[in-house]
C-alpha cells in the first residue's frame, strides 16, 4: 500500500533538490555568479550536511537521498563560482570600458 506522507517526503525532496537545477543551468550559461556570496553557500551546505547527520540517525530515506543530491548540486555550484570568479571580472570591464 501506498504511504502518502512517504509520497509526500520523497517529492518535497525532489523539488528541493531539483530546485538548484535552474541556478545551475544559468551560472553555466551565464559564467557570472557575482551574485551569490560564499556565505548564503557556506550556510546551506552546513544545514544540509545537519540534516543529513539527522536523517541518517532517524532514518529518514526520502530526506538524505534528497538532500545527498542537494548536497552534490550545491558543491558544483561553489566549484562554478570559484572557477569563474575571474570571468566577473571581465564582464563588467566589457560592459563599462
């Protein structure tokens, strides 16, 4: 039988997570990730690495297989940002010579 709460917990964490998708589509398009600070992403990925340690201990399957995925997008994420932190730079030489 189907548990709705289950269903429930394992699409919240699918949105959650896929939610990161589109930032990381435009942060690779765009190349310019000027706009989100280190601390927003130091601070989200702290609270999903808790919430993982909690969801471990209670066992908790639709939140740590949701939020490992999370976690994954939002490590590439500070790894575009890192990597393109130079390309801001010549954005804004080109844009206001």
């Amino acid at each position: 039988m189907i548990d709705i709460y289950e269903t429930c917990g394992y699409l919240a964490g699918i949105l959650f997570a896929f939610s990161l998708i589109p930032q990381l589509y435009k942060s690779c398009c765009s190349k310019n990730l000027e706009d989100i600070s280190y601390g927003w992403q130091a601070i989200y990925i702290s609270a999903i690495i808790l919430g993982l340690i909690y969801s471990f201990h209670k066992d908790l399957p639709p939140v740590y297989l949701s939020s490992s995925v999370e976690l994954i997008f939002m490590i590439i994420l500070v790894i575009l940002k890192y990597y393109y932190k130079d390309n801001n730079l010549d954005i804004k030489d080109i844009e206001n010579p």
